[in-house]
C-alpha cells in the first residue's frame, strides 16, 4: 500500500497582475501561457456584490479550463465596515472560490493599538464561520502595513485568531496565511520566514522584486525562489489535502506578452 498522496500544486495567475485587461483578456492570457488557475481580484474584475459578474466570470474561466483558485478581496478585517464581508462572501460562492483572500487591518504590528488588534482578531473570527458555513476558506495576505507583517507576526496571530473566543465567537482553527517575499528582505532571511510560516500557508504570491518594489523578472531571483518551492514540495510531500496555489503577481511592466516567458520560469522552478 502507498502512503497518503502528496498534495498538488497549481499554477496560475493573480489578475490584478493585468488590472487594465477585462476578465476574457486575462483568462486568454493565462490559458495562452499554460496556466492552470486565476485568483480573481475584487479590486478591478469581480467586484463584491455583483452577481452578474461573478457567474460570468467563473464561466469564462473553466469555458477554457481553468480553475478559480481564490478570490482576491480588499477586505480588512477589523476596520472595514463587517456588513461588506457578506458581499465578498456571496461573490466568492458564486465565483466558485474554495478560499478569500482578507487582510489583517490596516497598521503594522507594532503600530497597531490593543483595542484594533483585539477587533482584528473578533472579526476575523466571524468572518471565518460565516465562510466556513459556506464551504469557504479564509487565508491572510502577508504584507508590510499589517499584523501579517513578518513570520512571526503573522503566526502570532493566526494562533490568537485559533485559540479561545471572544464575544461569543469561538476560535477559528481554518484560517492560513499567503506567503510571498517580503519587500527588501534578504533571501536568508525571506526563506528563513517561509520556515517558520511553512504549516501555516493556504498560497503563494510569486514575484521578484529588488530593490524595494522595482519588478523585475522571476528568473531574477531564482535562487531563493527554487528554494523555497523545494521547501514547500519537502513539506507537503505525501500530504493530502486542498492543492497550493502558486500564483505570478505583478508581471514587469504589467506586459501579458511576457507571461508565457514567466509561466515558463515558474514552471521550472516549481520543478514542472
């Protein structure tokens, strides 16, 4: 008898990567390049609360065989108003999403005051039933400007967000966290971050940018980013479960005509 079998991975593509392009340009792209999956933004190409364009979309999509890998709202937990959670969840159903994409406030960790943090935490929670309740998951966007704003940070409060129950709502186990390079960290340290986070991580956010946010092709740091695809494969080998997403996000000069190039990359790196 064989062991469990180990977890896929999926390719695709984040589309506020190609925001100026409508929904059928962006899934021509992605499909011409080979990709599996789309992380639709709410931003720009599903927006919460449209039913029309959400069906549409999810159509169009697996019309040309491609999955919905997730739905990328700007949702904030904590401060944004909780009523708009019920769109973005009615969206993702209809959209056809198995995971949202939230985001942990508004401030840094160490910016951040108790009472915002407490509130994060709480709504958080109710909105992690509320998709669970629906078949939906929810993960963090790990980003400076937040409580995701470093490993540590980031599972510091997913444990919060798991433990206990505050106002009635109990703790939320479910929730995970995206993972991409954080902006002018060193691969060491960036890889370093990815270990510690590793259990922890719904998707990955793949680009390259150095320095600060100047884009530059994924190939520019191939080194750190062949490691730690071998990390996650290590990790999850013979592991079932849902599929990683590893999505391209922010493509250099916004350019669709270099996505094959760059899908051709990732697949390489992923080891495809």
């Amino acid at each position: 008898m064989t062991g469990a079998p180990e977890t896929a991975t999926r390719l695709g593509i984040c589309s506020v990567t190609f925001r100026r392009l409508d929904p059928d340009q962006v899934i021509a792209a992605v499909a011409g390049a080979g990709l599996e999956c789309v992380e639709w933004g709410a931003d720009r190409h599903v927006p919460a609360g449209d039913e029309r364009v959400a069906r549409r979309v999810r159509e169009a999509t697996e019309e040309a065989g491609l999955a919905v890998a997730s739905y990328g709202s700007y949702y904030r937990a904590g401060v944004s108003d909780p009523e708009e959670f019920d769109a973005v969840l009615h969206s993702a159903v209809l959209l056809g999403a198995a995971r949202i994409r939230i985001w942990a406030g508004t401030t840094g960790t160490r910016e951040t005051p108790p009472e915002r943090r407490r509130q994060i935490v709480e709504d958080t929670r109710r909105a992690a039933a509320l998709a669970a309740d629906a078949g939906v998951a929810l993960a963090y966007e790990f980003h400076r400007n937040t409580l995701t704003d470093g490993a540590d940070h980031a599972l510091g409060l997913l444990d919060e967000v798991g433990v206990g129950g505050v106002d009635g709502v109990d703790g939320v186990d479910g929730v995970q966290s995206y993972w991409q390079p954080p902006v002018d960290l060193p691969d060491a340290e960036a890889l370093s971050g990815l270990d510690a986070l590793i259990d922890r991580v719904a998707a990955v956010h793949a680009f390259s940018w150095w320095p600060g946010t100047t884009r530059l092709p994924l190939s520019a740091r191939e080194e750190m980013w062949r490691a730690a695809f071998e990390r996650l494969r290590a990790h999850r080998a013979g592991r079932a479960g849902a599929p990683l997403d590893v999505l391209l996000e922010f493509v250099p000069g916004d350019d669709e005509g270099i996505l094959p190039r760059e899908a051709a990359t990732l697949r390489a790196l992923v080891g495809r």
